[in-house]
C-alpha cells in the first residue's frame, strides 16, 4: 500500500513541460466541446410536439411526446417479445400508443 502511494506522489512531484500541459489541456477541451454537442443533439431529438405533423412520420402526438400508435400489443411487440403495452389514448378515443407496461 505504501509503495503505490510513494509511486503516486512521486508521479505528481514530477515537472511538465508546458507543451504537454497545454496538450493534455486542448485534448480535455476538444473532449468537452463533442460531449456537449452530443447531448444538444439528444434533446433536440426529444423535442416536444403539438400537433402529429410535428412528430416522425407513423408517429403521434400524445400529451406533448411522440408516440408509435397501436391497436393491440402485438403491435408494440416485435416477434410476440415482452416488452411495451397498447395503452388507450384517454383524449384520443379509438386509438392506442405503445408505453412502458408497468410491470
């Protein structure tokens, strides 16, 4: 235990050229700049709709979200797999939409 700490701490006393500072520095930045377009590109894909225009073409627009609408479970089940339930559309009498099942 107390040779992985010397190792350490002797890691840490060693000098940096300013170069390697200043590269480790741009790599963290340009590595920072990806991860926060990649989560822009994750909420706008997650965007909220109106009207089912404003949703992916076969999807509908249920209390602000986009869903895949259905008529039975089946529809929601590739291959008879478990997975999401047809669940009634309250304000949208006659039509379902595939949901987590709850269970």
């Amino acid at each position: 235990m107390n040779n992985r700490f010397d190792e350490l701490t002797n890691g840490l006393a060693q000098s940096v050229t300013r170069r390697a500072a200043l590269k480790k520095f741009g790599v963290g930045l340009a590595g920072m700049a990806l991860a926060c377009f990649g989560l822009a590109n994750k909420t706008e894909a997650a965007k909220s709709c109106r009207v089912d225009s404003d949703c992916p073409k076969g999807r509908i627009c249920l209390t602000g979200q986009c869903y895949t609408p259905c008529n039975s479970a089946k529809d929601c089940r590739p291959n008879n797999s478990t997975g999401p339930c047809c669940w009634p559309a309250i304000e949208r009498p006659g039509i379902g939409y595939c949901a987590n099942c709850g269970f």
